[in-house]
C-alpha cells in the first residue's frame, strides 16, 4: 500500500510548470494588467494540456497557481476591471479541474489546506469562488465533515455577534460543505444567525430549494432578496439557470435569460445569450436584447457582427455609435456589402458634421467621405451619395455645428464636380 508521502508526490511535481516563473510575487507592476490577464490564459492552456494525459498532475497545477495569484498580481492597477474578469475566467476553469482531478483523499485534503491558507493571504477576494464551491471541491464526504467541524464554530460565534459588523474567511466554505453534504437545515439555521443575511450567503438556501426539486420555491426565495438591489445580477444568473436545470427554457428566457448575460461589451452579451439558447432564432435573440435592454445605437456593433445589416443600420441612425466604428465598418464592407458600406459612411458624416464622435478629427470626416463615394462608385450611384452628402452639409451649416467639418467636407464635394 502506498504511503501518503508517495501518493503525493505523484501528484506534484511530475510535471516542470513554466508559469510558475511568471507568477511570483509582485511579478508585475502597476501598469501590468494587460501582460497579466495574458499570462493567466497561458497558464491555464498549459494546465489544460497537461490534463490530457493527467488530471491529477492537472489538479496540482490549478492549486500551484491559484496560490500564487495574489502575491503575484496585488501591485497591478485593478480599476479598469479587466485583471478581475481574466482571474474570474482563470476560475471558471480550474475549479471544474479541481473537482474532476481522480486525486486520493489526502492529496485532496493536502490541496484543501494549500488553497485555504491562499484565501486567507488574498487581499481582494480573487479567490471567492473556491469557498462558494468548497463542499464540492472537497469531493469526499469525509473531508467536507471535516471541514464543517473545524469551521462552523467560529462561524456561529462570529454570526452571533450582532454588536459590530463580522467578517471571516471560511464562512462560504462551510456553507458549502453543509450543502454538498445535504445538511440542509444546519446551513439554514446558521445563515439565521447573521443579523443582516445578504444574497451572497442566501444563495445556499436558494440553491437548497433548488436541489431538493423545489424550483418555484428557489426562485420566489430568490425574487424576494432581488427588491433590495443588492445582488440582483447574481440573483437573475440564478433564476435564469435553476429554470433551466428543470427544463423550463422558455421562461428562462422570456423572465431572466436577456438580463443574465454579461460581458465588456453589447456584442459579448449578444453572442453569450444566444450561446445560452441555441435553439432560438440569433435574429430575435437580438431584438429582444434592443428591446430589453435599451440603448439602440449602443447595439451596431452586435448587430453587424451577427449580419443583421439591416438592423445595424437601424442602430447607427440613432446617432449614438461612435463614428470611428461606422468608418471602419464602412472599410469592412466595401467590398462584400457596398450599399451597407455607403449608407454607413453617410451616417458616419451626419454624426460628425454634428460634432459627435471622441475626438474627432478632420481626416475623420475626409475618410468617411472617401468610403461614401468609392462604395457608391461601386453600386453606379455616385450622383446619389453627393446629394446626400449636400443635404447633410446644407443641415449642418443650417446649425453652426462643427464648422471645420462642414468645411472639409464641402471640400471635398467641390473637389467631384
């Protein structure tokens, strides 16, 4: 039989991890964000080809990397939240890694331990998600008892305090254990002891109720912590996929699924949605977001990614699509789409004829001049494109806007004649 200290050393060690070297502590500075949100893909891919051939190798290399995220990364400059985004999608694929990885119970406790020590020494939370899946990640019934008994004390000590706000790591982690193994009215009688329960720590309760098939009950439970406004997305995420879980797609869809997705930007959130429901139409996925959620011109982007040409131009005449972007979509499209590329181009000259757009420069106005006619070239509607650009000129300098604009502009429409 093998020994603890054998069996753990298959499981580290076996394997020379090169990203190691690149998350030591204050391994970047405060501009480095970037290099780091880079890095961590790098060290994900490389856990994830190891996983190919050992997934408890795999495993060691989640937990290697996850202590040493905090060290590594606590002096760069969060405030644009992109390190945060890239550490949460690091997470979303190693806890899965962690979970599978067919490890002996004492390398799991030996992980369990490492990763402990690390949520206690990260200064930002990056670690969160570990407690909320710790009963989980525990794999064993045995080491998520363990783990109850040496946390649930404190917890309740620190919960029955109600004389001052108390905050402890492991909270979530017990939590979690006491989920996972089911001991779903301890878990409930300890969230009772908090004097003012927030949806971070409800979501057991809910998730519970949802465990135990109770689907409405998850969702009314949850529906009455969303009124007050904290943790609304996250409450949303959870109705959208408890209704899911139960088969029950179309209200998924029709009451949380176009307020769930989130991204950086309106194309992210349009491709995550219709990513989340593949069997409906991306067409009316799309109008549905527009409808929902507001802000049209905030749209074009998603819209003519997706090659709903007419719905983007629909989105750029609300006049709100920085003209940058209409250029360069007008450049995008000569070729394939000229009458799309044309009227594009005109929108771009209205807006900036307007004094829209960050920035803007005359060579801007030029450039989308230049792409209005070339596309209307293409089309033989050159006459067309001129008129148009007269009209748009003759309103503008109607209203005194951008005065250098309308300048370079008539310029250049003198310059065809």
């Amino acid at each position: 039989m093998l020994s603890f200290g054998t069996i753990y050393g298959m499981a580290k060690g076996q394997h020379k991890w090169g990203f190691k070297a690149r998350f030591r502590a204050n391994a970047y500075g405060w501009r480095g964000s970037g290099l780091a949100s880079k890095r961590l893909k790098e060290a994900v891919s490389e856990i994830n080809k190891v996983a190919k051939r050992d997934p408890v190798e795999a495993g060691e290399g989640a937990v290697a990397l996850l202590e040493r995220l905090w060290p590594a990364l606590q002096g760069i400059d969060t405030s644009t939240g992109a390190l945060g985004g890239a550490v949460s999608t690091t997470l979303e694929n190693l806890i899965p890694r962690l979970i599978d990885a067919p490890a002996d119970q004492l390398v799991r406790q030996k992980w369990l331990e490492r990763l402990f020590t690390a949520i206690q020494e990260d200064g930002v939370d990056y670690l969160a998600p570990l407690e909320d899946r710790w009963g989980e990640i525990c794999v064993f019934p045995e080491l998520a008892d363990a783990w109850v008994e040496t946390l649930m004390p404190t917890v309740r000590r620190v919960w029955s305090d109600h004389s001052s706000f108390s905050f402890m790591n492991g909270d979530h982690a017990c939590l979690s254990c006491l989920l996972h193994l089911g001991r779903y009215q301890e878990m409930n009688d300890l969230i009772s002891l908090q004097a003012r329960p927030i949806w971070s720590t409800e979501q057991f309760s809910a998730e519970a109720l949802a465990r135990q098939g109770m689907t409405d009950a998850a969702i009314a439970f949850a529906e009455a912590r969303r009124v007050d406004g904290h943790g609304a997305w996250q409450i949303i995420q959870f109705c959208e996929r408890v209704l899911l879980e139960a088969g029950r797609e179309e209200e998924a869809y029709r009451d949380y699924g176009l307020l769930a997705a989130d991204g950086n930007t309106y194309l992210s959130v349009f491709r995550a949605t219709v990513k989340q429901y593949p069997k409906l139409n991306p067409r009316q996925v799309l109008l549905d977001l527009i409808s929902t959620r507001g802000g049209k011109g905030k749209w074009f982007a998603a819209a003519k990614s997706a090659g709903f040409l007419d719905v983007a131009l629909e989105c750029a005449a609300k006049g709100t699509s920085e003209p940058a972007t209409l250029i360069r979509a007008a450049r995008d499209f000569m070729d394939k789409e000229p009458g799309f590329s044309a009227q594009i181009a005109l929108q771009a000259i209205q807006d900036l004829l307007a004094g829209k757009g960050y920035e803007p420069t005359p060579s801007d106005s030029v450039a989308a001049f230049d792409l209005a006619v070339a596309a209307a070239s293409r089309l033989e509607r050159q006459k067309w494109v001129e008129k148009e650009v007269q009209r748009i000129l003759d309103q503008a300098e109607a209203r005194s806007s951008a005065p250098l604009m309308c300048k370079v502009v008539r310029r250049s429409l003198e310059a065809l004649a």
